[in-house]
C-alpha cells in the first residue's frame, strides 16, 4: 500500500538518484516516479504497464536512461493525452493492450519497440506502477521471457508480490521507500533467477529495508494501521476462538514492529549524533 504520513515530515528525502537533468526536469517526474527511475537498468528497453500520461517511459527515454520505451494502457483517453505530448524525435510507441498483451503480434508491441531499436533487441524492464499487489502479482505471471528486469511499485500488498515473485523465481535484488505528496509508497527492483532460486527463501521486507532512511516512518504507519483495525477489548472477547488467534497473532506482530521501531530510531539518533558537527574546543 502507499501509507499516509504526517504533512511536510521528512519532504524530499528517498526521492531517488539524479538521473540526468535534461530528461527528468523536463517531463517534472514527482519523486515517487524518479525512484522507479533510479531503479531502472540502463541500457533496458522500457515497458511501462498502466503509463497513463506515459510520463516514466518519456523520462527515461529522454534522459537516455532506456534506448526505447513501449508505454501501454488499457484506456484510450491517456493514451490520447500522451500522445500529444510526444515529439517527433521521442522513442516512445503508444499501444492500448491489457498489460504483456501489448507484446502480442496483433497489438504490434514488439514490432514498435524494433522498429525504435533496430538490429540491438535489447531486453526488456517492465515498470508497473500505481495498483494493487494482486494485479501486479497477476501480470508478473504472464511475462515472457524476453523481460527479464522488473522495477514495480505496487499500492498494496506488498507481502503477496514477493511471494508471487519467488514462485516465479525472480529476485528481488532492492526495496526503497519514498516520501511523495504527504505519502509512503515502496519500489521494488528485481530481475529473473535461476528457478533453483526458488528453493532459497527471499529476504523479509523489513530486511530489504534495512537502512533506508524512510525506515522508521514505514514501521510506524504500519502500527498505525495496524491499531486501527484492531477490534476494542470487548468486541474482542466475543469472538470466536480462531479470530481471537488471529488477533493475538497480530498482537505479536505489533509488538515485534514496536521492537523494530525503537531500535530503528536509536540508530537514527545514535547516527544523527555521531555526524553532527562538534564544537570548537575552548
């Protein structure tokens, strides 16, 4: 999920790497965008699932982050809208597809992207932003082999896109969180494995995050949310036996995310003060 965080906390930090400022400045990619950016394997060609205004593939087309970009949705009004603001010399193919459908000989996906490549073929990243874990899990499923990078920032269920990726032996190889319009959203990076990868369990979220800065903020909107579907004591007690497991179950987890917390903000601080400038001896 994206989560909702306190106005002006933490602003502009976790926004990702400068990534040329010709292409990004002139499309005005939000920080949430530059991160997808930041994880994109250069050198890729782009597939950008749900592109809506095709804002990502004409940024990283143009900061020559990617050779080419093949930039899909299912509507045709933002496709419209996109188009308009292409320009003559931009390497950006418009297709109107159901996600890797647009690769299909009838939509013609492949042949556009060739045709902006030529004799190169290089493989391909996908980029899937701004829905849910479910549907990301669902297309992740269907991609063919030619993609082989896959940089995704999914709205919610992040635990079932990891799992959905480590069935399908992909790797997540980095998680980062970034603080964009007054909320938390995670980007993930991962690339194809060896199916004997699948044998090997994946790393844990909080593992993945491990020193992001935006760490705390997240272990925290997590116990909010947490506390906020927590039935009261009394509507507790009437529960049946397996829903009161539950919620004991997430007890545990509270407590372990509170654990998680303290301990992050320690080190926060502990780093905070170790860096901070010391004064002029007298």
């Amino acid at each position: 999920m994206s989560w909702a965080v306190p106005s002006g906390a933490l602003e502009g930090r976790g926004t990702g790497e400068d990534l040329g400022a010709q292409g990004l400045e002139m499309m005005k990619i939000g920080p949430r965008l530059r991160q997808v950016a930041a994880f994109f394997p250069s050198g890729h060609a782009a597939l950008d699932i749900g592109t809506d205004h095709a804002l990502l593939p004409l940024a990283l087309t143009r900061a020559g982050r990617a050779p080419a970009a093949l930039a899909v949705d299912i509507n045709a009004a933002p496709l419209a809208s996109a188009r308009r603001r292409l320009a003559p010399d931009d390497r950006v193919a418009l297709v109107q597809a159901d996600g890797f459908d647009a690769l299909s000989p009838a939509r013609g996906g492949t042949a556009a992207l060739d045709a902006l490549t030529g004799d190169a073929r290089p493989p391909l990243c996908v980029t899937i932003c701004g829905v849910g874990g479910k549907l990301v899990a669902a297309l992740m499923a269907r991609a063919p082999a030619r993609v082989t990078h896959a940089v995704l920032q999914p709205n919610l269920q992040h635990a079932r896109v990891l799992q959905a990726l480590h069935a399908l032996s992909w790797r997540v190889d980095a998680a980062r969180l970034t603080l964009d319009g007054g909320r938390l959203f995670l980007t993930l990076a991962a690339r194809r494995a060896p199916e004997a990868a699948a044998k090997v369990a994946p790393p844990a979220l909080d593992e993945l995050l491990r020193g992001d800065p935006l760490r705390p903020l997240w272990l925290r909107a997590q116990l909010a949310a947490l506390d906020a579907r927590r039935p009261p004591p009394l509507a507790l007690a009437a529960l049946p036996p397996a829903a009161r497991d539950h919620w004991r179950a997430q007890d545990a987890l509270r407590d372990a995310l509170r654990d998680a917390l303290r301990d992050a903000l320690r080190d926060a601080l502990r780093d905070a003060l170790h860096d901070a400038p010391q004064p002029p001896e007298e």
